[in-house]
C-alpha cells in the first residue's frame, strides 16, 4: 500500500486559495447554497435529498465513537444518541428554520445628525474559517461548528483530533462525500498538518481543546490578527450546600462526572466544594449511590468509560500516585493500564500546592458556602460552576458574583443542550461562544450600514463656518430639539 501523502504548507496554502476562490465568487453567500449544505448534514430539508449524512451516519457513528473514547456499545448508544445526534438534528433543524431570519438585516435607529437616512446591521460572512475540534466528542464538536460557519455562509477547513483517528477518517470521508468540496474540506492530521495550517491566511479559527494548545493556537493567529473563538474549560467547581436534596445532588453530579465519558468532557464537574461538617454525608452519599450505578467492581462495569489512551491514562496515575494525593483518597483510586480503566476516585483535602488541585479532582473544604464562592473566585476563570441548594439568595449571588463561562444551580451540564444559551468560556477558559444563533454570529462580521438621502443637505455642515453654525451642529450631535429651535433663531 502507498505510504499517504503529507500535507505540508504548500498543500494548505492550495487549499486556502481554492476555498477564498470559491468564496469570493460568492459560493457561500446564496441563500439556498446554505440551506442546502446544512440539509445534506441534517434529515429533512429539501424534501428531495434522497441521502442524509447524518441518518446514513448514526451506526457508523456509534462504531467510530466506541472505538475512539473505548466506551462500552451501551455507552456509545446512549451518547450518540442522546448527545450526538438529538443535538445535532435539533442545530440543524434550528439552522433550517431561523437562517433566514439569522440573515435578514437589523434595523438600526438614526438620529437628527443623518436625517434624512436609515440604519441597519447586516450579518455579513467572515470567509475562509479554519474548525479545529476536539477528541473527547469527535462528531459532536465538528460538525456542529460547520453548521454554524456554513450557515453564516463562509467556506469552512475542519481539522478533526488525530485523537480520535476513526471518527477523523469518518468525518473526512463522508463530508468530502456528501458536502460541495469546493465550500468544506477536511484535513486530517496531527502537530505537522495542523502547523501548515495554522501558517495560513484565515477570516477566523474555531479551536476547542486545551488551554496549552489555546495559546498556540492564539499565538499563530495574533501574527495575522486573525480573530479566534477559543473552547478551552478550566476546571469546573461544584458548590454543596447543606441545604438541599442530598440524593438528587450526589446522583446528578456522578452523572455529570462519570457518565460523561468518565469525566473527559470540558464541563466535567471537577471538583466539590463544601462544608468539613457536610463534608461525611456528602462522600457517604456519593459512595452509595456510585455503588448503585456501577456495581460494587466498577472496573468491571459496562456503563463507565476507559480513558482515551495510555497517555492520558499514565499523566493521570501520575497525578493520584503523588506523595500528598494518594493518602488522601477516600474512595476508590482502582487503575487498569491494560484495560484503560480508572475506578471513580474522591479525594478529601488535597494540599494546594499538589499538581491534581491545578490538573484534576480535587475537595477542599471552605467553612461555609459563601467561603466557597471566595475560593472559586480565586482560581482561573471556568467554564461551568455548579450549585447546588434550595437557598434562593445564595443561588442569586452564586450567579452574580462567580464568573465562569456559564452557571447551572441544582444540575450538571444541562446547559448545554439549550441553543437559547451562550457556550463558552471565559478568562483562561476561552473566548467567544457558540450555540444556536450565538453559532452563526461567531461565524459572522455585524457590519453597519447607513443609507442616505440627497436631499435635505445643508450649508451648515460646510466651511466657513461661523458662532451661529457652530450651535446648530452642536444642538445636531446632541439631538436636542430645543437647542436646534434657539439656533435657527439666532438665540444665544
């Protein structure tokens, strides 16, 4: 078999050039050129498609996934379902119904300075964007970035994780397959593919994935000023507050945590802050009921996930196997290399300083809940905090006073099914947001556009300009009725 080709700087800077090609032909732009792109990704639209990706996709799919995140077939089931594919139908049903509504101009007020005119924004498509998605929600965090950019009307490169090389191989034939070639393209790789790319000319860069990568990604970007959307995380805190239903609470939060993808997901709660008299009850509750989810051997569960690979397997025995940490778990710490499984684990009191506060689990304990909001404030920025109490005031200045890409009070992780809501992050845990509408405004420039008349035009914008035409263009700027009245007449 052929060794495959390398795709060098050369081969990206060919693909860009196409692409702006076709864009500045106005490919991209037409209205049903989008709605046509987003229908072949989606089920329905136009009535005609007799071939859909994503239906056609939905058991290829769940193959790929569990062969990427080594989940169980139950669990890939659940997730590709649940989570891939109602997520993306219902971005593609929202992008089919509201495109045109997304695309119509916003009408802007106008003043006594440009009478007579009007004012309006106009969504205007940035041109060629560069997606690079994420290994933990291969299809999800691709193809949901594409809708956005395709339905913004740009031409669009994705370059899926080299992570998650089944669903990469997937995503790469089956776009070029299905999708017009000459608007979307994928480059699979890993550092050298995406270093071409990055050495490109982009209108914008949709990255998700890690903080350390952010910053390259940021710092390429910052050569050309080219705008970027950054999906990075931070480690994401659960506030406990003795006063709520400690079932519902310890049950949402390991379902948050473990059963997404065993907490390789960028909202994954990462750790639990409460009270040191709470604090039993709170881990005894969580023993009980992760026992009931996964059986007394969690090891040998089929509902809980394996970690990706070695290497992210071994940096985080690392992390339970230093000095400070070990001795402090109160549950679990289990690890099969060979099956890349690690047992849920709860750690009591890790020590500030300890490489896990800054990488993984953690579960200081603060004297009280309004202590807890201090000590997240204390900590970068990320991109979910979590309450959990009937407290009406404290839920009020949880969502005030902590800042995090987004706050959900008494559940974990919800927030991201809505595409009436912003996702993302904020501070070291990204910038820009995307979901819904939010997607198709990430994708595009708000460009302002004023239309005047020729009629009405007055001396008293020119040269020379005298004391009286001085006050009439002031009371103008000002829009002051009474002041333009006193100028006309000459009144001081």
């Amino acid at each position: 078999m052929a060794a495959k080709k390398m795709f060098g700087a050369a081969d990206a800077s060919i693909l860009v050039t196409g692409l702006s090609r076709s864009f500045d032909d106005g490919v991209t732009r037409v209205t049903l050129k989008r709605i046509s792109q987003t229908s072949i990704i989606g089920l329905t639209y136009p009535p005609t498609w007799s071939v859909s990706l994503l239906s056609m996709t939905i058991v290829a799919t769940s193959m790929m996934l569990c062969v990427d995140t080594c989940t169980t077939q139950l669990q890939c089931n659940f997730f590709d379902k649940l989570r891939v594919v109602s997520l993306l139908r219902n971005s593609i049903k929202l992008a089919l119904k509201q495109l045109k509504n997304w695309m119509a101009p916003e009408k802007a007020k106008t003043s006594l300075t440009t009478f007579p005119a009007s004012a309006e924004i106009v969504s205007e498509p940035l041109g060629v964007v560069l997606v690079i998605s994420a290994w933990n929600y291969p299809f999800l965090l691709s193809i949901d970035h594409v809708i956005g950019a395709i339905s913004a009307g740009n031409a669009v490169v994705l370059k899926p994780s080299e992570l998650a090389p089944a669903s990469s191989a997937l995503l790469a034939k089956l776009l070029e397959q299905y999708l017009d070639s000459s608007v979307v393209r994928v480059v699979e790789g890993a550092v050298t593919e995406t270093t071409a790319l990055l050495e490109q000319k982009w209108d914008k860069i949709f990255y998700t994935g890690s903080s350390k990568i952010g910053r390259v990604i940021m710092a390429a970007a910052a050569k050309r000023l080219t705008p970027v959307v950054l999906e990075l995380g931070g480690k994401s805190p659960v506030v406990v507050d003795s006063d709520t239903d400690l079932k519902v609470t310890v049950r949402r939060i390991i379902a948050g945590k473990w059963g997404c993808n065993n907490g390789q997901a960028c909202i994954s709660p990462d750790y639990i802050l409460t009270t040191k008299e709470y604090a039993p009850k709170v881990i005894d509750a969580m023993k009980k009921e992760l026992e009931t989810f996964y059986g007394k051997n969690p090891m040998e569960s089929k509902d809980m996930s394996r970690i990706v690979n070695s290497t992210h397997f071994d940096r985080l025995s690392k992390l339970l196997d230093e000095k400070e940490v070990s001795d402090k778990i109160v549950y679990g710490g289990e690890k099969d290399r060979e099956n890349l499984k690690i047992a849920p684990t709860i750690l009591l009191d890790v020590p500030l300083d300890s490489l896990i506060m800054s990488e993984e689990n953690i579960w200081p304990s603060p004297s009280n809940s309004h202590e807890s909001f201090d000590m997240i404030r204390s900590r970068p920025k990320p991109l979910a905090a979590y309450l959990f109490t009937h407290n009406k005031k404290l839920k009020e200045r949880f969502a005030t006073t902590v800042s995090a890409g987004g706050i959900v009070v008494n559940d974990i992780a919800v927030h991201l099914a809505l595409h009436t809501l912003p996702f993302g992050g904020v501070g070291e845990s990204g910038m820009g947001a995307y979901h819904g509408k939010f997607s198709f405004d990430a994708f595009s420039h708000k460009k302002a556009v004023l239309y005047r008349s020729l009629f009405g035009d007055s001396a008293v914008r020119y040269p020379p300009y005298s004391r009286g035409k001085l006050r009439l263009l002031k009371a103008l700027v000002d829009s002051n009725i009474f002041d333009i009245f006193k100028a006309l007449l000459g009144l001081s």
